[in-house]
C-alpha cells in the first residue's frame, strides 16, 4: 500500500535501497527532516504535515501526500496531538529496541509471516539498524508502544507487530470507506535530524 514518494529516487544509494527492502510492501510513512526547533516535537509535527523537505534529500515512503483525505485531516493519515502531548504518548526506547521496533514494520498487519520467523530475519534487522544509524551514534528514540514503558529494551520481533498495544497518533476519521485500526510508531531524534517511521494498518 506504501509507494516511494518519488518513483526517480536514487537507488543506489544504500540508506534509500534498504529502506524499500524493510519497507515498501506495508502501509508506511518514513521521512527524515531537519532540526529546527528546541522541542523535537515540533519537528515531528512539521514531518507529518508534510511542511519540511529531507536534509539530505534521501527517499520518504508516503503513500498518503497527495491523497484528498488530507483536505479533511491535513496531516493524514495522522491526527498528532500538539507538541505539548507528544510526551504523554510516547516512550523512549534504546537503541537496540528502536532496531526491532523498526524491523518488525516489516510486517503487514494479519498478513503473512512475522519477521521472527522469516529466514531473512537478520538482514531486515541489518536493514534496520541501518536506517537508523543515519541519526549518528547519540541519536534518542521513542515509540508509542505502551510496553515500552516499563521495557525500553522490548524487542518487538519476538513479540511481533501484532503483539503492541500504542498511544495512539492516527486518525479515527474514516473516510472513502478506509478505516485505520493498528499502528506502531518509532521515532529517531539527532542534533540535526529527526525521522518518523510509522507502520499502520488499515481495512
């Protein structure tokens, strides 16, 4: 359901090649943008509206930008509280928990095997680890899984995409007959950059 947001992306260049092995299959939203605010939560906020280019220009998966649902929910298929909130759903993960947590989007919601028991497992967790060594080796991390409240360390692969209860960020509009039920959210905060990387599921 995801479609790379530019079909002339680069493929060559690593970062943008693994990020559609992990990721161009599921209903995704993966973008990078730049640091402009004290409060990476505004940052945030600017990604989902869709109002900041990637720093490096590098690929974003978003299969909803150019989708009319967006003149009714304009940061669809997200419905992000303001920055304030942010903290009341979101919970910081370390980084080998942001790894799986970004592995197991992999998955598609109901379908298919789970990531644990693919046998490309380690390289999607390869892919993954990847991705998110974009944010450099201080990068934080938070995701909107409540387990990771009291497991900053969950390893999500084991207990797969299926397997999380979230805060949610999505919207509970339904609209031309599409309703959003399930989400896991990861986000990578540098002093530079912070990406989004959402998995959603839909019916």
């Amino acid at each position: 359901m995801s479609t790379a947001d530019d079909d002339r992306i680069a493929l060559d260049l690593p970062w943008n090649a693994a990020a559609l092995r992990l990721l161009e299959d599921p209903y995704v939203f993966l973008a990078t943008g730049p640091r402009r605010h004290g409060d990476w939560a505004e940052d945030v906020l600017a990604l989902m509206h869709r109002e900041v280019p990637d720093p490096r220009d590098w690929l974003r998966i978003d299969g909803d930008r150019t989708n009319d649902a967006r003149d009714a929910v304009p940061a669809y298929p997200f419905a992000p509280p303001p920055a304030a909130g942010f903290r009341d759903r979101l919970h910081e993960l370390e980084p080998a928990g942001a790894v799986t947590a970004l592995a197991v989007m992999a998955e598609e919601w109901g379908h298919g095997l789970p990531v644990r028991d693919r046998p490309d497992r380690e390289h999607l967790l390869a892919d993954a680890r990847f991705l998110l060594d974009r944010y450099g080796p201080d990068a934080r991390f938070w995701t909107n899984a409540r387990d990771a409240a009291s497991d900053p360390a969950r390893d999500f692969v084991r207990a797969g995409l299926e397997g999380t209860e979230v805060h949610g960020f999505l919207t509970s509009e339904y609209i031309k007959g599409l309703d959003l039920f399930e989400e896991l959210g990861l986000i990578a905060v540098s002093d530079d950059e912070v990406g989004v990387f959402w998995s959603i599921g839909a019916y």
